[in-house]
C-alpha cells in the first residue's frame, strides 16, 4: 500500500512511451497510413498518404516537435479516420485523430488531460464499427483530486473526440466488451 503511488506513477510514464517497445515496421503503400519525414530542425512531420496520395501530395502534413509513433497508427474499417499515437513530452502522450470530412482531411488532437499536470496518457483503444464511435482509454494526475491518479475507459464521439461515456473499467462500457481493438488491450497498461 505504501508504494501504490510510486507503482501508479511508474506506469503512467510507462503509458505514455510504451509505443517505443513495439516494433516499427514498413508501412503499407496502397491503404491510408502515415510516414514521417525530417521538418524543421528538431521537427518531425507527419504525413497522411493512400494509394493515390504520395508524399509529395499528401492528404494532411503536421509537423510536431513530439516523437511520432509510427507503430500505433489505427486505421477504421472505411478508411475515413486514422488514430496515432505523438509524445510530446517524455511523461505525456496524446492521441492525434486524422479524420476525412467534406472539405478534406483535418486532424484533431486530444490530451491526456486539458489540465496540464506533466504525467498521463491518452490512447487509442477500438473503433465501434458504423458509428464513428472511437473507443480510448486514459490515465493522468488529476488535479480536480488532489493530483491523485485517475484511469478512465472512454467512447468518444468520432467527429469532435468529445466524451460521450466513461466508466473505471472496460467491462463497465458495453462498446469496450464488444470492440476493443486486440492489439490494444495485449499491449496497455491501463488494464493493470
């Protein structure tokens, strides 16, 4: 018990830079997938391709100062929305949500937190299948508690990433027993 904050604090921080233990591989050259590419200097860019757009036209460009995770790039089942992983600082990552809508494509970024606490995460945890639902779960120092951990399963709305519900636990949201992405739930921390 009296190492339980330690332990929480450890694998927030875990959480936020477990991309950096998976294996990065070639990304796919026909479908939607992002590659990076150098920016300004310390910059890395962020480029969303198809089949049909290459990196000399891509779909969307944004450039960070953050380590892009290449690996974590989720795409739904119509290729209309891809969900990627960007570390900006060593002990906060945040989920970028490249979306298609009639005007092109834009990008929303959603933080761990709106409350800048230093410690916490955001990820990518399923798309619930014709609805444009995302599925994410989330872990940070919540201010509101006295900085105390917080760990919250979320379904957010797939146009605007605003929560629609949260539970403690996956098993609490019909959506997260029915579509956590696999990949997901055999490499979070969230699910200690």
């Amino acid at each position: 018990d009296d190492d339980q904050s330690t332990y929480t604090d450890a694998a927030m921080r875990v959480g936020a830079s477990r991309w950096a233990a998976e294996p990065v591989f070639a990304p796919a050259t026909t479908g939607l997938h992002v590659v990076t590419q150098a920016g300004q200097p310390g910059e890395t860019c962020v480029l969303l391709l198809d089949g049909r757009h290459g990196a000399d036209h891509p779909l969307a460009r944004r450039c960070t100062f953050g380590t892009v995770w290449t690996a974590s790039a989720r795409v739904n089942a119509n290729s209309s929305a891809l969900a990627l992983a960007v570390q900006p600082l060593a002990t906060w990552r945040e989920l970028w949500m490249f979306r298609a809508t009639k005007d092109g494509w834009m990008l929303q970024v959603l933080p761990p937190s709106t409350e800048a606490s230093g410690v916490g995460y955001v990820e990518f945890a399923g798309w619930v299948p014709g609805t444009g639902q995302v599925l994410a779960a989330r872990e940070v120092r919540d201010p509101a508690r006295n900085n105390r951990p917080a760990r919250t399963y979320e379904l957010l709305d797939g146009q605007t990433l605003a929560t629609q519900k949260t539970a403690d636990a996956p098993s609490s949201l019909r959506a997260f027993n029915r579509f956590q992405d696999p990949a997901w739930k055999r490499v979070t921390v969230s699910l200690r």
